[in-house]
C-alpha cells in the first residue's frame, strides 16, 4: 500500500459532507456542498492548497460501509484561477460515515483507515517541493482535513569515485544520515520509482534509508526530505550497510525550505568503523591477584579460539571462546616471576604450546585441546655451560614465543649462556641445542626473543650480540653429541652488527630480497652522549648445512640509522607489502618508520600526540598497518589503521579508535586500557590484542588487569598474503614460520 499511496500525492484541503438529495449546481463558496444521485451517489467538494486539480483528478475515500472508494472529478470551474476547487464524485450508502480520504487514488491502498494512518509516512511529494500533513478523523458535519504545514528540503546524495575505493563492491542495505540538528522527511531511492519504499522520519536527527540489496554505483542517487535546519558547513555523518562504512559530509551552503541540496561524496572517504566483538574477562586474577598483559601476544586457531598468558598474577594460559571471550580453561605452568612470552597453537587448536619463568623456573608445556597437560619440558631439560662445561642451566623467558614446525618446536633461552633447543612435538624430548662448534656455548648472550623458521630451512634467533642461525634438519636429527647433555647442532651462520647496544628483545624477521633468503634485524645502540640510534639491517643467509660457525660483522645487504629514538619496548620488525621493515619506536615521539630494501626510509608515522608503540604492529589484506599506542594522561591507548604512501613518504589513517571507549561499561571497575602488546591478525580478519585494564585514580595506577581484545574491521580478512612476515611470530597461530 504506502509504494504507491503518497509517492506522487498531491496534498489537498478537502471540504465534505454526505448529501441524500439531488445534486445542486455547484457553487464558488466554501460551504458549498455537493448532493446525491440516486441513493448512494454522493460528491464531495475538495481544494488544494496549493496547485490545480484537473479533469484525471481521483481521491480516495474510507467510510464505513464501502472502504478505499473511488471519487473522480465531476465538476471542475472553467476558471483556471479557481480549478484549486472541484467536485469528486462516489458512491456511497445513505448511512455511511465518512472517516477520511487522501489522493491520489490507489486501489491497492488497504481497507483499514486506522492501519493506513499509522503507518502512512508523514511527508509526501507535492510536485518538485515536499509537504508534510496531518489527517484528522472526520466527524460528522465536520471537514476532513489534510493541512498543509510547510515545505522540506530534499538532500539529494550520490557518489563519485567509487571504482577501486573501500566501497566498490559493497551491496547497500541501509543508509543513515545523522545530524546533531533535527531531521524530519521520507525516501525513495530515484523519486521516478513510485514502488520503492519509503521510511518516516519524525523530528529526528537521523534518518534512515532502508534500501533493501542494491549495488552502490555513480549512478545511484538518494534523495532525503529533510526540515530546514541545516546551516552551511553544517557536518552530517552518512554511514552504509549499517554502519560498516562511514563519512562526515558539510553542507556547503544552508538548506532553505523547498530546496535541493546535492551532496557528491568521494566513496575514498568512506572508511568502515572498528568494532569490539568481545573482551575476555580479566586474567590472572584469581585469589585477589593483579595482573598484567606485557609483550603477551595472542595466539589464535582457526576456530578464531584465543590463547594468552599475562605477564603477573597467575602463571595460567587461558583459552578464550571465539564467540564471546569467555574462559573455556585454564592450565597454571607453575613456573615463577614474571611471564613475558606467549603461546603458539596448532592451526587447528589440537595443541598449545607455552613457555615462561625467570630466576630459573622456565618451562614449556604442551597442552592438548581440552586443557589437559601432554607433556612437559622441565628446567632441567635445558642445556647450560660453565667454564666450557656443560651444567644444569637456569632458564630464562624474554618475550618468548616457540616457533613450530612440522615434527618439533623451538623454544630459546635467555639464561645462563641460554640457546635454542628443539623439543620434539610427540614425545616432549629434546633432540638437539644450537651451540659452537665444540658443542659447549650457546649464542653468545642468551636468547633474547622468539624463534624463527626461514624458508632457507634454518632456525633463527635474536641474542644478544647477533643473530644466530642453525641447520632446521640438523636441529631435528643431530649428528654430533655431548656427553651427559645430549646431541648438538653448530651454528650455521652469526650475523653480528658490532654496535655497543642495549639488549634487544625482539628484532628479527624473515624476508626475501631479490631471490635471496636474508634476515632482517634491529639493535638498539647506545653512543657517547647517552643518546640511542636503532639500527635496522639485512643479511643474506644459506641454507648450506655444511657451514659452521660462518662469521659475519657489519657486511650487510643494507641498513638503516633511525637516530635520536628514546628506545624500543617488544617492537620487532614487521615486513611490509613491497618488503620493506617496519620497526615500532617507543618514546618521542612514539612512531613506526619503515626501511626499504636498499636501507633508506620507505615511511613514518607518528601515533596521536606521539604517544609510545611498545609492541610489534601487523600488516592486512589490504596492506594496511595496524598499531596500537599505549596510554597517556588526555588520551588513553589508541589503536590506528593506516595506509601507507610510498610516494609521499607517510601514512594516511584509514580508521582509528580508543581502546577504552570501545570498552566502554565493559571491564568492571577499570575505567583506563593500556596496550603494551603486539597486535595479532586472525585469519579470518579478527583483531586480537593483550592489554592490561587499570583504575586510575587522579594520576595515579590502582588496580590492574589481564585482558583480550577482539576487533574488527570491515575489509580486514586476514593478515598480507604477500609479506613473508606480516606480524610478530609471523602468523596468528605464532609458528614462527617464514611465508
């Protein structure tokens, strides 16, 4: 009924009363009246109030006998000066009682009054201009009234640019204009098409425009009656499909009653809204504890299940359910002190892996999908040496992750001349250590970080003096052994930068370079004065098993001097679209820059009042960048998207939030987020972060707590198909596995 009602309406002031007589011949005056033919021939005298009836005029009708009735015009004034006025005539019963009427006429308009009133729009079309009305229930004797009220403005919108933006292939379902000023009208998508339908708006200040499923092209227009309110420069905000892409338009002039005003908007400002799906309850907290997310990274199956461990409280893993974040189980590790690393999965959730301890109490657990211990890799399985003698080693986790292959893992030890040892995914055994040539000294340093798989099949690690790389065949079936410790593999290649440098947690990563397996590093050096330069540099490797103890300081394919940076907390590198190396800064400003393949900067960004990056930052389908910033007084922790521009040198945000306003009434009695994590792209596109919920009480910390984040954002689908190493541990299951 309401596509075809009042689409084209004309709006009219209609005069009428039910006459059982013959017919008198009509008159100028108002309170002239139309008579009966027959017994159940009536006319009725109506008026506009404003342009003409003609001769093709019909009104609707409802009384109380024949509902939805035809009158058509029977007398209309020669004078054109008058023809606002005419006769329509209908039949009825001498009894009848007539409840109102509207125009034009439609056949399919409905057979109850009181149901087409209530869901009738309030606006129609009169000509080029909109009207808004009111219709009063007749009374007997009394008029049946459309009263005219005022003119609307129509916001007439379309776009341009729409081939290769966020928006090219998206199917409209809803529009919504929203205003801090009032919005009051009706739409039709193209008001040429009178069986679309329209959706009331009423003193509102926004407008919705439900479409149904329509391609958006240049072509489609959308047309909106809106009051009079808007003033030039006014902003309006125009999202589609509910939400998922949304803009801010200024009107260039104010809208005056009766007019157009037409909106082009460039669909490259559309950019779709990040969005919380859940956040976990707090973590670590059980017996009163407090807790802390800090360079805990979150791993993520392909069920989009989450697994975290939090850096204080208790020494637990947590698997989160993917629908809503709530505790599916918990496992205590049962080491002590802090736990910085983070868990790695397999893809499909059937195992988990975790490591954790200081002061010696490190250990890796391996836990199958229902929480239940597999095995477990105690201190004393690690390998240590004093005076060039092996010893029972005190092992130590700094941001650790196991990197998984196909029959082992690979975990790496900061303590007591830590290495990396590879613990056999089955039977929980170590076959091997990465060690020297004499099978008794560790990477020089300690492990400092995560491990890697190179496609070069060689395992990597960060220590503290050099990047260190080993034989992945030879980890997993040794040739050589030690005595009392067990079998050992030399290490194959030492990349060390001779920088006097503060200690590294995590910088490395696994690239590709013109047909060449290199790695990537970062080192944090330390000068004369104080100051800290972070230099970011490649080297190409082999993946000859054959070399042992190859030895190489300062031969690099390239590198970068990023100088005068405050320091790097957990930042890693990241390898961008078109393999450049993104390092996150922590400090003044806190910032990421990318380095190019030939060792000069590709692009920066600085974070919102350059606030600190302490985690590593990932890289979408899109090629997009995603960084999370850490809280600071005005502000709290900030998660951004951007894009970069290789042309321009910088970044361009796509969309950016605040952690705890989407948080909002969500995380108890904390009211502060901060993000001391690295980011985490699930293949499906969710965003998981590891942040700690703090109450903040003037300046000063109170409480504090583990959590999860998960978000997302529309167009995100996964991490860069094409970057070798989109994010931290390279992958959301944290493999560790160079693409």
């Amino acid at each position: 009924m309401k596509k075809h009602l009042f689409c084209l309406s004309t709006l009219i002031l209609a005069l009428a009363s039910c006459q059982k007589s013959e017919i008198k011949e009509p008159g100028n005056s108002d309170g002239d009246n139309g008579g009966a033919t027959g017994s159940n021939l009536v006319q009725l005298w109506g008026r506009t109030a404003e342009g003409l009836w003609t001769s093709a005029s019909e009104i609707g009708v409802y009384t109380s006998d024949e509902t939805n009735s035809k009158f058509t015009v029977n007398y209309l004034p020669e004078s054109a000066a008058q023809q606002d006025r005419a006769y329509f005539e209908g039949r009825m019963t001498p009894e009848c009682v007539v409840f109102g009427a509207y125009t034009p006429y439609s056949a399919d308009a409905g057979d109850n009054l009181t149901r087409v009133l209530t869901t009738i729009p309030e606006t129609i079309q009169n000509g080029d201009a909109l009207a808004q009305f009111d219709v009063a229930a007749y009374e007997e004797d009394a008029d049946i009234k459309f009263n005219f009220k005022k003119k609307l403005a129509t916001v007439e919108l379309s776009f341009s640019n729409v081939a290769g933006s966020y928006i090219e292939n998206a199917e409209i379902t809803k529009i919504e204009f929203e205003s801090v000023r009032g919005i009051v009208g009706t739409y039709t998508a193209d008001l040429s098409q009178p069986d679309l339908p329209l959706s009331p708006v009423n003193e509102s200040n926004r407008l919705t425009i439900n479409v149904g499923r329509e391609k958006l092209t240049e072509s489609f227009v959308a047309r909106a009656a809106i009051a009079a309110r808007w003033k030039g420069s006014d902003q309006i905000t125009v999202s589609i499909n509910d939400g998922a892409y949304v803009t801010k338009v200024a009107l260039s002039k104010a809208v005056e009653e009766g007019s157009v005003a037409k909106l082009v908007i460039d669909a490259n400002q559309f950019n779709p809204e990040i969005k919380l799906e859940w956040i976990s309850p707090a973590l670590g907290t059980e017996g009163g504890l407090e807790s802390q997310a800090r360079g805990n990274c979150v791993a993520v199956d392909n069920k989009g299940n989450a697994y975290m461990q939090v850096a204080k409280g208790e020494t637990k893993i947590y698997k989160l359910n993917a629908a809503d974040g709530s505790i599916a189980w918990s496992y205590n590790i049962g080491f002590t002190g802090d736990n910085n690393s983070s868990p790695s999965c397999e893809p499909d959730g059937s195992v988990i892996y975790a490591c954790g301890g200081t002061g010696g109490s490190g250990r890796v657990v391996a836990l199958n999908a229902d929480g239940s211990a597999k095995w477990t890799f105690a201190s004393s399985d690690f390998v240590g040496f004093k005076d060039n003698a092996p010893t029972t080693p005190a092992p130590n986790f700094n941001c650790s992750t196991p990197a998984v292959g196909n029959t082992h893992i690979y975990v790496g030890n900061a303590g007591t001349t830590g290495t990396v040892v590879s613990i056999n995914k089955s039977t929980g055994k170590r076959s091997s250590y990465m060690s020297n040539a004499a099978g008794n000294g560790g990477p020089a340093g300690g492990v400092m970080s995560g491990v890697g798989i190179s496609s070069a099949n060689q395992v990597v690690c960060m220590a503290a003096y050099g990047i260190f790389t080993a034989s992945k065949t030879l980890m997993d079936t040794p040739n050589k052994t030690l005595e009392g410790v067990g079998g050992y593999t030399p290490w194959s290649q030492r990349i060390w930068h001779g920088w006097q440098y503060n200690q590294t947690r995590s910088g490395f990563a696994c690239s590709n370079i013109n047909g060449q397996n290199v790695i990537w590093g970062n080192a944090l050096e330390q000068t004369n004065t104080g100051t800290y330069n972070l230099r970011v540099f490649w080297k190409a490797v082999s993946n000859d098993d054959s070399l042992v103890e190859n030895y190489t300081k300062q031969e690099f394919g390239a590198e970068a001097n990023i100088q005068n940076v405050t320091a790097q907390d957990q930042g890693g590198i990241v390898i961008g679209p078109r393999g450049e190396a993104i390092v996150s800064l922590k400090g003044t400003p806190g910032s990421i820059k990318a380095i190019g393949t030939d060792g000069k900067e590709a692009y920066s960004y600085v974070m919102s009042k350059g606030k600190d990056v302490c985690g590593s930052c990932a890289v979408d389908n899109n090629g997009y960048i995603h960084i999370v910033s850490d809280y600071n007084s005005g502000e709290g922790a900030i998660y951004s998207i951007v894009k970069p521009n290789y042309e321009t040198k910088t970044c361009e945000v796509v969309a950016s939030s605040v952690l705890q306003d989407l948080a909002e009434g969500k995380m108890g009695d904390s009211n502060a987020i901060r993000a001391w994590t690295s980011v985490t792209l699930g293949n499906d596109g969710k965003i998981y972060l590891g942040v700690s919920a703090f109450t903040l009480e003037g300046s000063a910390w109170k409480s504090q707590n583990a959590r999860v984040m998960c978000l997302s954002y529309n167009g995100v689908t996964g991490p860069n198909a094409t970057s070798p190493w989109p994010q931290r541990a390279a992958d959301c299951h944290h493999t560790g596995v160079q693409k």
